[in-house]
C-alpha cells in the first residue's frame, strides 16, 4: 500500500495516487480502503484494476473509498456486463491504482 501526494491545488485540494492489493477474501459490495493522507476524500478521479478486472468506487465517510470489484465472464451463452467479483475471492494478487481529490 503506498500513498503519493501528486499536485496541490491553488484552493488547498490535494490530489492523492493510491496503489494498493486487494483483499485475500474479498466482501460482496467491495473493499475498503482508508486515505490515511487526507482529513476529506471529496472525489475519486481515477480508478484501476490490473488483471482484467474492473474497479468502481463509493466515498464512505470522511476518509473511506469503497472499491467494489467486476470481471467480464466472456464464457457465458450470452455475453452482457461486467459481473461483481464473488464474496471470498483472493484479490491479494490484485493491484489497484485510484487517483483521488480532497482536503
């Protein structure tokens, strides 16, 4: 887990890189992962998942990122959107990159 200030804006805002691993069991409804850098997430800009997988992320609280976790299931009869990953599953090997905004 690592956490980089990348820019200060002329308001005060801070912009914050986060890389972090997902969780060995993950929840349904995603992970949670703490900005310890800010006193206030206000956005998150950007957010990415490695190994084919898809990030979406929820501000919970002050400091709280809510990462929940989808793949695609190209072996379904019909291919549609992306699925959440299931509750249990071992994202340790998982890297997630967020950019996120705040005070």
């Amino acid at each position: 887990m690592a956490e980089t200030v990348i820019g200060k804006l002329a308001d005060g805002r801070i912009l914050v890189l986060i890389t972090t691993s997902g969780p060995s069991s993950y929840s349904s409804g995603g992970f949670t992962y703490s900005v310890a850098t800010l006193k206030k997430v206000e956005a998150v800009i950007s957010a990415q998942a490695s190994g084919g997988y898809k990030a979406e992320t929820s501000i919970s609280g002050d400091k709280d990122v809510v990462i929940k976790v989808y793949y695609y299931d190209y072996d379904a009869a019909g291919d549609g959107p992306a699925i959440e990953v299931a509750g249990g599953t071992d994202l340790s090997g998982v890297t997630f990159t967020l950019v996120v905004l705040g005070f």
